[in-house]
C-alpha cells in the first residue's frame, strides 16, 4: 500500500493550491472564499518516483467553535488515517489562536508532521517563517504554493516520513 499524506491546517491557508500544485494539475478547488473544502479528498501523487495519496481537507474552518467541532471535523479524520500530516500555516498572517489548537490535536494524533509556512512569494519576506518555530513543530519550510517555490523541498521532506 501507498503512503497517505494528509493536507490540513485553517481555511484559506492555501491547502488546495498546494495539493494542486503536487499534483501538478487544477484539481483541488482554490476559492478566495474560506471553507470551500469541506470534506477530504483523496489524489494520487507522485514525487522523486515515489507514489502516495495526498489528501486534501477543509474541516477545520469550524474550529472556532472549539476543540469538539474540530473533532468531528474531516480533517481530524485524515489526520487519524494518514502515515504523515502536512501542517500548512499562512506566513503572511502569522501564528493563530486556530494554529494552536491544531498543533494540541496534531500532538494527541502522534503522527510525523512537516510544518509548511505558506505565501512566501518573495525572498524579502523569508523572516516572517521563522516566527513559526514556536508552534513546537519542527522546522518550518517556507514554501509558495502559488509559484512553488519550496515545494520541491518540502517533499522531499514528506516522502521520507510516509
Ligand atoms: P485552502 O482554504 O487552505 O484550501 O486555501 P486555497 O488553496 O483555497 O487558497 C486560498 C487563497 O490563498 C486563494 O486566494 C489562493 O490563491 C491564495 N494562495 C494560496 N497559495 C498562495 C501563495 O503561495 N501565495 C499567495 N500570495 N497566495 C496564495
Ligand atoms: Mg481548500
């Protein structure tokens, strides 16, 4: 059987556009709007001649409700099937109340979990990743989706936990 690799973090962080950005075709839907994903979804990927699933996920949006709706979330299942979590934060944003929450869940979950520090676009803007390392998550990747930049790397780094 192929690796799982789960695709969570808050709404609008860029989660599809990476997924899509792996897959290297439009197949994850990428709204401005936050939420659009609200179930998982599973793809087959390929990276460096390894095959796995890649599996995106939207569920955490409600996660302002608290720790119970995230539960019952979608993304909490992904999580729970997955070999390795990819953990996608908003760089531009900063770390949230929300990302918290998660690392607590991704924690319990015990799975391998890469931190992937989305919407550095620009080099100038390479500071704002290291804000990320107070999550207690490991190294944070900076990586754009939108212009991959980073997600080569980033891969690599996935692939050798599934
Ligand atoms: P999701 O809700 O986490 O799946 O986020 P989406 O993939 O739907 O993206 C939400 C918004 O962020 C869209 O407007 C994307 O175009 C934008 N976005 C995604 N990746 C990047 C990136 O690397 N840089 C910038 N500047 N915007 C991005
Ligand atoms: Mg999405």
């Amino acid at each position: 059987p192929v690796g799982v690799l789960a695709v969570v973090g808050r709404p609008n962080v860029g989660k599809s556009t990476l997924v899509n950005r792996i897959l290297g075709r439009r197949v994850a839907v990428v709204e401005d709007t936050p939420g659009v994903t609200r179930d998982r979804v599973s793809y087959d990927a390929e990276w460096a001649g390894t095959d796995f699933k890649i599996v995106d996920t939207g569920g955490w949006e409600t996660g302002v409700e608290g720790i119970d709706s995230a539960i019952a979330s979608q993304a909490q299942v992904a999580v729970s099937l997955a070999d390795a979590v990819l953990f996608v934060v908003d760089g531009q944003v900063g770390v949230t109340a929300t990302d918290e929450r998660m690392v607590k869940m991704l924690r319990k979950a015990g799975k391998p979990v890469i931190l992937a520090v989305n919407k550095i676009d620009g080099s100038n803007s390479e500071y704002l990743t290291a804000d990320f390392w107070k999550l207690g998550m490991g190294e944070p990747y900076a990586i754009s989706a939108m212009h991959g930049r980073g997600v080569g790397d980033l891969l690599d780094v996935a692939i050798d936990q599934l």
